[in-house]
C-alpha cells in the first residue's frame, strides 16, 4: 500500500492509503471533477517528501565519506531540467481555431519546485555557480533561470558534453569541482565527467550506477535543493547560508 497525501485548494488537506491502481483512478477522477488545483504527492519507502526535508546530520550521514569529499571541493553545480528539476511530465496546451483558420497554436507549460528554488538561490548567494543543460527548448525554462540567477543556460542540447565542457571553461573550474545532477541516459557522459555525479531518487538505474550519490527526493520535488544542502553541509557553509535566505 501507498500513501497518497492529497491536497486540495479549496479543501483542505486530506490522506488517504491507496493501491497504486487506485491511487491513479482518483487522481484521474480528480483531475477531470474539479477545477480547483490539485497536488499529489506520493510518500513511497526511501523516497520521503519536499516538506520532510532532511536534516544536516540525516543528509551527511546518508553521503559516503567519498561523495562529502567531494562535496567539499565544489563550486559549480550543472543540472539537467525535464525529470530534475521538473518531475518530467511534458504539458503542451493548444488553442481552438475556426475551421480553415490555421493550425492551432501550442504552448508548453512546466512545473518548477518552489524548494529547488530557494536551493539555487542560496547556491548564488553562496558563490556557487549553477546551470542548466537540457535537450529540451523552453522559453518557460530560460525565465526560470533568469529568475534564479543561473549563469550558464545551454537549452535544446542533443548531446551535452559540448555545453558541459563550455561551462566548465567559462566557470574556470576544473571538472572535479563540478557537481551534475541529472535523471536519465543522456546525463552517463556528464555523470561519468563531474567530480560529483547525482541522480535523482525516481532516475534511471543505469545512471544511478554511474553516479556517485542518489538523492532522498525524486526529480521536480526538490531533489536539487538536496544537493545544495549536501554541498554547502559538507563544506561547513550552511548555518552561514540559513540567515541569507531568511526574508
């Protein structure tokens, strides 16, 4: 059985257990019988939730003595964003037209984690460099970076390593001082480059086998924020840190 923490804008919050079968049935049925905004969460063993964000000893403890070595030694994080920092659904929309009028316009919508956010937010306060390297154009994904500050933002990458290597140039790091974080089979080349390679909970077994740590939280729902968390901890940063993001 899995837990379903279901919230729901206009009413509250409600948990309910249910099978996976039925966990999807009523999220469908949800979907399609309201209009209010709907948040799933799935708390699924190993995998706990953004709001039980762990703490500076659970984070250390779970790293292997290796990867806070490494840890230590970073000053750019690289990140790739469908499936990492997104939780890698794909919503395109399109409009109505007037028969004969043209084809319809579609647009692309994505869902960032407001806790990722603030983790790369932090990480430029921090002095630590950030970017995004995705296979995907997105004009939603290059507003995203801007937000947050990225310096390096590579979008429609067929294959990364060219945009991995330009920003380590650009960064002047060396590659052991570069964290990448990533989810599927397109991220093995620059996992098996970065001096810390990461993938997310819910990532591709074979990338996980090619990276040095797997994050607690899956792509989109602050697995990120984890990584910045596990980089500053390591480098005795983060209570130095926490003031900064204070409002």
């Amino acid at each position: 059985m899995d837990e379903l923490e279901l919230t729901l804008d206009e009413e509250g919050l409600r948990i309910m257990r249910l099978s996976r079968v039925h966990l999807l049935q009523r999220a469908r049925s949800l979907r399609y019988a309201s209009h209010a905004p709907v948040e799933l969460r799935v708390n699924s063993p190993g995998v706990p939730s953004a709001a039980s964000s762990a703490s500076h000893d659970s984070i250390v403890s779970l790293a292997p003595h290796d990867v806070v070595s490494r840890a230590r030694k970073i000053k750019l994080f690289l990140m790739d964003v469908d499936g990492t920092l997104t939780d890698g659904g794909v919503c395109l929309a399109s409009t109505t037209t007037a028969e004969g009028s043209g084809e319809p316009a579609v647009t692309e919508m994505k869902v960032f984690s407001a806790h990722d956010g603030q983790g790369l937010s932090l990480a430029h306060t921090m002095g630590i460099q950030t970017g995004f390297i995705t296979g995907r154009s997105s004009p939603a994904v290059a507003r995203r970076a801007q937000e947050l500050k990225v310096g390096f933002v590579f979008l429609g990458q067929a294959k990364k390593i060219e945009a991995f290597e330009e920003c380590v140039k650009r960064a002047g790091v060396t590659e052991n001082e570069v964290a990448y974080l990533g989810d599927d089979l397109p991220d093995i080349p620059l996992a098996r480059r970065a001096g810390l390679a990461i993938c997310v909970a819910d990532g591709a077994p074979e990338l996980a086998a090619a990276c040095h740590f797997r994050t607690r939280l899956p792509g989109g729902h602050g697995a990120a924020r984890e990584v910045v968390e596990l980089i500053l901890k390591a480098q005795d940063r983060w209570e130095k840190a926490v003031p900064q993001a204070l409002a």
